[in-house]
C-alpha cells in the first residue's frame, strides 16, 4: 500500500501531523520538525517509540522567554517538540556558538522546520530541501529520504537517523539490542567492547557510545511484551551506529529526571559534535564520518523498519 495515497491530516498530542495506516501498523509524522512519533503495532497496541514525559508544542511557537520549561540554549526549541524518531540533517549534535546565534538548534533545522503533506521541508539556514518518503507493506515500512543541495559548492553533511524508543518497549533490565559490531568506543575515553547489549536494570544511568558496524542492521526487542522493531539499510550509506541512553539522569528541565529513552541512531557519523569537528575528524577505523553532497545535487537513502511479534 503506497502510504501517500492514504494521507489523513490528524491532531496528535495536540498538535498537527499526518497519519497513515494499513491492517498492522499506524504511522504519525509530526507536520512541524517531521518526527515520525508513532509506529502503532495494531494487534499489540504498543507504539516503542519515544513519547516525551511533557507536553510537546509547535516548534515555530517556542519562545525562550514563554517557555522555561524546555530548558535553556541552543537545545531547548528542538526538545520543544521532539517526539519518536528524529531526523537530523546537515550536522549531528549541537552548533557553535556562532551557528546557535545564528539560529541554529542542536541536530540541524530539519528537526523543527515544517514538512508539507508530502513531507517535504526547505532549511533556509542551511540551504537545503529534504523529502521523506514511506510506503506501508505489511509489518514493514520502505523509507526513501533525500537531501538536495541548492548551493554550488560540493559539501559534506551528517545524515543520522535517530530512532529514540521509549516506555513500555524500553524497559528497565528486559530491552535487548542485536547488531553486527566491529567496533566500539566513547567519544575522548577510546575503544572499548560492548558486551551487554541490555537496556540497564539501574534506575539512573547515561551513555552514549559509537559502533563501526558489519552489516547495515539493528534489532531491538522487548521479550516481555513480545515486539520486536528492526531496521535494515546499505551499509555504505551508513556504517555508524550510535546508542544513546537517558535514564532519568539528567534532572535539569524538561527532563526534570523522569525520562527513560534508548537512541538508536544509525547514520553517517560516530558522534554528535561540532561541525568542525567533524570536518576535521575524516575517516575513523577507515570509515567516512559525513555524507558528501555535490554542488546543486540530489542524495537519496533508503532503509526499511520491521515490527515482529515475538511472543
């Protein structure tokens, strides 16, 4: 079933979005910042992504001073309206100092610009047009992303996807993650082996490590509730798999030290950090950490998600 001829405008957590659906899964997309913020499993009425533990608002109506609540910096009108799987282009992780004047928020405009009902968005700042497109099959969804770039000069940019599952899926002690990983390590603390691939059983922990993969895949599965979500993709569009963890540690708002999120970000670079770093870090462990975009040219990206039942 083409998930485009299907399209219905709905209100979700009071805010606009646009809705799909076949016999097994519903799919919402947030119209402001294009979160995909439900993947609904009919027969077991779960949705693993992440649903924020605040309320979520537009994010073209965040205002600093109006909005306390979403803290502080170049982070807060992103966090404004964050939901499920965030798409972050032109870079990964937070500006500068000069770029967050400028306007930019941490992982890039296409988190908080709006998406038309062909999910279709334009980044002023950063002089992009980006597309998502998803057909419904079944258990399985077929992404198609693209990035065109307007200007005339070649460049690189990060292109991550960050899946972000939550509560019920994600769960204390019972979440488990399976891929193909060559190597492991932290961001200025080295290399280092991931043994328990378990979401923690403690009740407060953070992480985030990076993994050169062998194949371009992720599974993570609850065996409690019996779901199972994976995603499969080329791996030489995205060799990086990132994995972040937010377990009610951070106390400072809006996560106020009640959130449990597991980030599943598979993409094109190791790390969220500066532009520049990333400009200069070049290849890692002989893999590119950006995506090269020519001058006035189209990249396009394919994956797939699968929800099994497991039990």
């Amino acid at each position: 079933m083409d998930m485009l001829s299907t399209m219905k405008p709905v209100d979700y957590l009071g805010r606009r979005a646009y809705q799909w659906e076949n016999e097994e899964l519903r799919v919402t997309v947030m119209a402001e910042g294009g979160h995909i913020a439900e993947i609904f499993h009919k027969r077991k009425g779960l949705n693993p992504l992440w649903t924020t533990p605040w309320k979520s608002i537009e994010p073209s109506t965040y205002s600093p001073a109006k909005h306390p609540e979403y803290g502080t910096g170049p982070e807060a009108k992103l966090l404004s309206g964050i939901q499920g799987h965030n798409w972050c282009v032109d870079f990964f992780g937070p500006p500068s100092e000069e770029e967050a004047r400028a306007g930019y928020t941490v992982h890039g405009e296409a988190s908080i610009v709006p998406y038309d009902a062909e999910l279709r968005a334009h980044l002023p700042l950063s002089q992009l047009r980006v597309k998502r497109e998803m057909r419904l099959d079944g258990n399985r969804i077929h992404f198609t992303e693209e990035v065109e770039n307007l200007l005339a000069f070649d460049r690189h940019i990060a292109w991550q996807e960050h899946v972000t599952l939550g509560p019920p899926f994600v769960e204390r002690g019972a979440t488990v993650l399976e891929a193909g990983i060559l190597r492991s390590a932290k961001l200025n603390e080295g290399e280092f082996e991931w043994k328990d691939r378990r979401y923690p059983s403690s009740l407060m922990s953070a992480d985030y490590h990076a993994h050169l993969l062998t194949v371009g895949a992720v599974k993570v599965t609850n065996p409690k509730l019996g779901l199972r979500i994976g995603y499969e993709w080329n791996l030489q569009d995205f060799p990086w798999l990132g994995i972040w963890e937010e377990n009610c540690e951070r106390t400072f708002p809006p996560w106020n030290g009640r959130t449990i999120t597991w980030g599943i970000e598979f993409g094109a670079s190791p790390y969220p950090e500066y532009r520049f770093r990333r400009a200069t870090r070049g290849l890692m462990w002989g893999a590119p950490t950006a995506v090269w975009l020519p001058a006035k040219s189209t990249r396009k990206i394919a994956y797939t998600m699968t929800m099994d039942v497991t039990a």
